[in-house]
C-alpha cells in the first residue's frame, strides 16, 4: 500500500467509489423500475421495457391504485398490525432476554437448548394446528390473531439478540442498584431497559420489517375478513381483479414498500450497532 | 453469539456447583424470573413447539384439515412420501438452492463488508442502506416486480441479450425448466445478501483496530492481515453466520411461491411450496386434493433431515475451529 504513488492510490479509490456506485446502482434497479413504471401510461409500461423513466408522468396512478384496492383501509391495518407486533416482540423478549442472561433458575438450560432446537425446525407447515389454535381461542379474523402468531414467530431470535445484549452490561450497575434498595422489577424496567436503546431498535425493528412484509399468516388468519386485509395481501387481491393494470401494480408495490423502506432508513444506524452488541460479550 | 453458547453446551440438570438449596426453594426464589421469561414461553409453546407435535400427530391420517381427523392409516402417508420422486426432486433444489446461494452470496457479503468497514470510506452508511432494502422488502412485492421485469415487453432483459447476440430468441427465465431455478437463486442472492452483509460488519466491528495496528508495524500487508486477523478473528461470528444462512435457505418459500410456485413441470419446486401445495392444494398435478396428513410427513421427514444436517453441520465447524485453535 505505501509504497503506491498518491495518484495510482488515488485512481484506486476512484475506482472503488465507482464500483460501489454501479453495484448500488444494479442493486436498487428493481425499486427505480417500480418506482418509474408506477408513473407510466399504459402503453408507455408495454413499450418502455426495462427502461424506468416515464415518457410522462401519470400521478393519478397513484390516486386511483388507493380508491381502487381499499389501500386507506389496508394502509390502517398494517400500521396497527406492525405496531402491536413490534410491543409484543419487544415486551416478550425484552424480559425473557434479561432473565436468560442474567439469572439463574431450574430448568434455564433445558429451556435454552430447547428454544435453540426450534430454530432448526420447519415451520411452514404448522400453520393448520395453529390456525386450529386461534380458532378454538376465538379469536380467528381478528386483528388480535394476527399480532400474536406474527410476533410468537419473531420470539427465538429477539430473545437471543436480547439475551447477547444484557450479557455485556457491566454487572456493577445492577449490584449497585440492589445495594442501593433497588428491586428486580426496578432494576429491569429503570435500569437494563432504558440501557437497551439499541437493541430494542434492532429487535423492533426486524419486528416491524417481518410483520410489514408478511403475507402468509395475515391472509390465512383474516380469509373471511377482507376489510382486515394488510398491504401485501390486498396488494395481490388487487392483482386477481385488475390484472392487465399493471401500472397501477406498480404504484401499488411503491405504496406498501415506501413506508417500510423510510422507517429502515431513519432507525438503521441502530441496526449495526445492535447486532455488533449481541455479537460481543 | 449466544446462540452458539446454548448449542455448545448440551443442557444439563445437575447443578454443576457442589451444595445448593433445595430445587423448590431455588424455584421459588427465582420467581420474578419465571414470570420474565412466562409471555415468551407460553408464544413460543402454543405458536412453534404444540403445532410441530400437533403436526406428527396428522401424519398418520388422510385428512383434507376441515373438521377432525378420521382416516387412519398407520405409516402409509410416509411410505408414499418416501416413494414421491417430487418430494426427492424438491429436497434436491432445496439443497442446490442451499448449496449455491449460500457460499455465493457469503463471500460477496464478506468482501463488501470488508469495504464497507473502512473508516476512512465515504458514505459508508449510504452504500450499507443501499445494499440492505432488499431485505427490507417483501417478497411478494418483489416477485411481482421480478416478473413484470422478466416479462418480455418492449426492451426487456430477454430482448437486450438476444440482440447482444448473448442467446438466440427471447427466454422465459421463469418458464423455462432449464433456468427458473438459477433465475430464483440469483434473485434469492439479491434479497437476502443485506443480512449476512449487516452480521458481518457487525463482526468486524468487534475486532480491535489495535491487532491491525501492529500487524501492519510487523510488516503485514493487507492480504497477510485479511488471512491472520479477520478471518481467526471472524471465526466465532462466521459460524453463527454460515448456520443461519443455511437455516434460512432450507426454509425457502415465499420467494419461489411468488415468482414460479415451483412450477414449470416442479423445476423450481422446494420442499416448503411442496408441502404448501400437499396441505393447501393448488399445485397443478401434485394434490388434487389437499392432505394435511401427507403434508406433515413431508414436512416431519424434511424436519429430520435438517436436524441430521444442521448436526453434521455444527460438528464440522466446531472441528474447522479446534484445528484452528490447536
């Protein structure tokens, strides 16, 4: 390296900063596409091809995606649903973290060896006896049944997070809080918790990524309750009624993956940080 | 990661400290700690564990999954299974898909990371945000957008290449037997790459840039540190990695559900759209009517294969690190 010229080190850097630029480039291709084609006229969609800039601007695409496909109603359900997932997850590993990582009580590591054992397990198929589940809960096409599935599934991987969180906080400041009078509920929710800022972001925020996206649990849980429908699962409603409107398909994607793409970019440095605190201890 | 801890350790209930109290005054103590850990607990019971035991319990009826199961018929849906050249084709793209995205997709991440970790690069959190919204994003937004893409209307990609002269005609990446599943692991590459990209970086923070410092007065070079640094250092956090890339590819669904559903003639079928499609119907030529009971022997059979393999799996590198180590 030192013994490069300034300029060849400097061409060098150039050249990365270019590859980094293509790369991106290639990388978001899809969403510019989306995003353009969602603007096009129709005949400028069939036309246009891969190119993704619109020969004009039709906005009302937009306007008439959301009248069209109930995307208000849809809009609302996702938020609601996404939110209560990300309480849930944040609440339910939040404190199942802290006591994994620091206390110890019977049966602590069969339950750990347990929880690891489910993450090699397929999944996918056990849909029919939890939907059996909810429905003798009473609680099948409700917004509830969807909130709780979603969230059991994100349980084993924020719990680690959390778990690989709280193990790298100095002990000092719970022994002291203790000496100083502090109880164990105190000491969580005054002190381990407020110190968790990162991790509940990073844990929050691959609730809120999960339940945005998915499609599978929110469909099968509300079948009969079209007006509970999320973005994902209207967005493909949509598809089945207007399959020629591909434009309005388009605007359609742009609607249901801006407002997750936007939440990413705001909480992301979190992200990293987060993940490299779990990765330390 | 913790994760490796708990795996390392086989659980034990004998308390590894000579004189303890009693095991119910030691429950008893440690209340506060049950009721911290109860919400997950009883999730994680009623939502993941009770449907996997639930689920063996179909396996050995015919059952189309409305009302109760009735139709018993001992190990037949495992010996049909067994015999299902589909089920064996979709373990076979399951384990090509595997095998070719996770090692593709492991170094580009690693190498990116790698750049990305230079303090000294310009909008470092720009190009970490770039290559991390595909993962941000859903796959079923992004298996209508693929297709739209792949389609072929005005200047595709298909007709780009044919007048390049790269292929003769237009190709139907997707309809085509002989490339759908190369087009869905090159799209799965894509969506997923931002994941291992973001532990890896996260890996690399945690080695100190002092090791690097005297490497370098040492007389190391770039490659010599890439190779006696990162990569030993890298070590624990790359196992974590490698399994759960593993984990995540064995488990393909909503990918190939959207952009094929496994189809054309079950090219692109893997063992999840195969078990979708036994419990739900909906795949030309595999069920005509759905069979839960079918399903969950594929999907009991599938699980012990992958408890099979994620052992072996844990096994080899914890060998790889010993060796390392010694």
């Amino acid at each position: 390296m030192s013994t490069l010229s300034p300029r060849l080190r400097q061409g060098r850097r150039g050249l990365l900063y270019l590859a980094l630029f293509g790369g991106g480039l290639i990388w978001l291709y899809p969403f510019l596409w989306a995003l353009g084609s969602s603007l096009k006229s129709t005949d400028g969609f069939f036309s246009g091809g891969l190119n993704p800039i619109p020969s004009e601007f039709h906005w009302s695409n937009y306007s008439e995606a959301w009248t069209q496909a109930d995307f208000s109603r849809f809009f609302v359900n996702t938020v609601l649903f996404a939110t209560g997932t990300v309480i849930v997850t944040l609440l339910a590993t939040s404190m199942a973290g802290y006591v994994l990582a620091r206390t110890d009580f019977p049966g602590k590591k069969i339950w750990l060896g347990l929880v690891g054992v489910t993450l090699f397990l397929p999944h996918g198929y056990t849909i029919i006896p939890v939907f059996d589940l909810i429905q003798r809960l009473h609680l099948l096409n409700t917004l509830w049944s969807v909130v709780i599935v979603q969230s059991a599934g994100g349980m084993v991987f924020g719990t680690f997070l959390f778990m690989g969180y709280f193990t790298t906080i100095d002990r000092g400041l719970e022994d002291a809080a203790r000496v100083d009078g502090a109880s164990f509920h105190q000491i969580f929710w005054r002190i381990m918790l407020p110190l968790s800022g990162p991790m509940l972001a990073t844990v929050g925020l691959f609730a809120c990524i999960t339940a945005w996206n998915s499609f599978f649990i929110p469909l099968v849980f509300t079948l009969s309750r079209p007006e509970l429908h999320t973005l994902s699962v209207g967005m493909f409603n949509f598809i089945g009624q207007n399959s020629t409107a591909w434009t309005l398909v388009c605007a359609g994607s742009v609607i249901t993956l801006l407002p997750i793409v936007l939440i990413f970019v705001v909480l992301q440095r979190f992200f990293i940080n987060g993940l490299a605190g779990a990765v330390k201890q | 990661m913790s994760l490796l801890a708990t795996r390392q350790r086989p659980p034990r209930t004998a308390p590894t400290v000579a004189p303890r109290p009693g095991l119910w005054r030691r429950i008893r103590a440690a209340k506060w700690s049950y009721a911290y850990l109860a919400p997950m607990a009883v999730l994680l019971l009623a939502f993941v564990v009770y449907p996997i035991f639930a689920s063996f319990g179909y396996t050995f009826y015919r059952w189309n999954g409305i009302g109760e199961p009735g139709d018993y018929v001992g190990l037949a849906n495992f010996q049909q299974i067994l015999h299902d050249r589909i089920f064996w084709g979709a373990v076979g793209h399951t384990f090509v898909y595997a095998f070719v995205l996770v090692p593709v997709q492991l170094v580009l991440a690693l190498a990116l990371a790698l750049v990305l970790n230079n303090p000294k690069l310009k909008f470092a959190l720009f190009f970490r945000t770039v290559y991390f919204i595909p993962v941000v994003t859903s796959a079923a937004v992004v298996g209508v957008v693929i297709q739209l893409m792949l389609a072929n209307f005005g200047d595709s990609a298909g007709s780009l290449l044919a007048k390049t002269g790269v292929t003769d005609g237009q190709i139907d990446w997707l309809g085509d037997p002989h490339t759908a599943l190369a087009v869905i692991i090159l799209i799965g590459i894509w969506h997923t790459l931002g994941y291992n990209l973001v532990y890896f970086l996260a890996g690399l923070q945690t080695i100190p840039a002092e090791l690097y410092e005297a490497a370098k007065l040492d007389g190391c070079g770039p490659v010599q540190s890439f190779f006696r640094i990162t990569i030993p250092m890298l070590r624990q956090v790359g196992v974590v990695i490698v399994v759960l890339a593993f984990i995540g590819s064995f488990q393909v669904f909503d990918l190939v559900q959207v952009l094929t559903g496994g189809g054309p003639y079950f090219a692109t079928e893997v063992v999840n759209t195969y078990i979708y499609h036994l419990a739900f119907g909906g795949s030309p030529g595999s069920a005509a009517q759905p069979d839960v009971g079918l399903a969950s022997a594929a999907s009991f059979l599938y699980g012990l294969l992958l408890i099979v393999f994620s052992a072996l799996q844990v096994l080899a590198l914890r060998g790889i690190g010993r060796r390392r180590a010694a």
